[in-house]
C-alpha cells in the first residue's frame, strides 16, 4: 500500500532554538514550533529537527517568536526513563523552511 510522509507546518517558536553538532561535525538545530490545534485544547507543540546549512541558517535567523514555515517528513523517537519505560514523541525532521519573521539579532 503506497504512503506519503511529508508535513507542511506554519507555527511559531516559544522558546529560542539550540544548536550543536555531531561527533562528524554536521550542524543540528532543535526547537519547538507552536502550531494551532484545530480544537480548543490549546496550541499543539511540534519538536523540530534541522540538519546542516539549515541549522546554521536556523541559528542565525530564528529566536523566540519566530514565524516558520517547515516542511518535511516526520519521525517517531523514543527514549527511556529511569523506570525503564519509553517515552516515544513526534518530530519533524525540516527539509525546507521560510523565515516569515524579520531577521532576529542574537
């Protein structure tokens, strides 16, 4: 059966994304991006991941209430607690995105 795994997401940052690298040296972006919930929850909030030039662009670009747009696959991680159990959470893994905000100056 044929699938499709690509989301389109419009949102904005709570909090000011973080930046590192990897053992091979590969830039890795993370932040949270809000997104309205289409019920009266609240918003929904999205973990989003951006690799390489991305997430040296993401870096210089994007603070705390940002507009982005992000579009991309997403993936399911999971990691253990000290009791043993997996916690399993959604993310998007960015393979293009538009800054809808000006610039931010860090």
């Amino acid at each position: 059966m044929p699938s499709l795994n690509h989301a389109c997401l419009l949102g904005t940052l709570p909090r000011t994304p973080t930046v590192h690298q990897t053992a091979q040296g590969t830039p890795v972006c993370m932040f949270d991006l809000q997104v309205d919930a289409m019920d009266r929850d609240g918003p929904c909030v999205i973990r989003v991941v951006v690799w390489g030039r991305h997430a040296e662009a993401s870096a210089q670009h994007l603070g705390r209430n940002s507009v982005v747009c992000v579009a991309g696959p997403l993936r399911q991680s999971g990691r253990g607690t000290m009791e043993g159990v997996t916690r399993r959470t959604l993310e998007a893994v960015a393979e293009g995105m538009k800054f809808l905000s000006p610039l931010v100056r860090l």
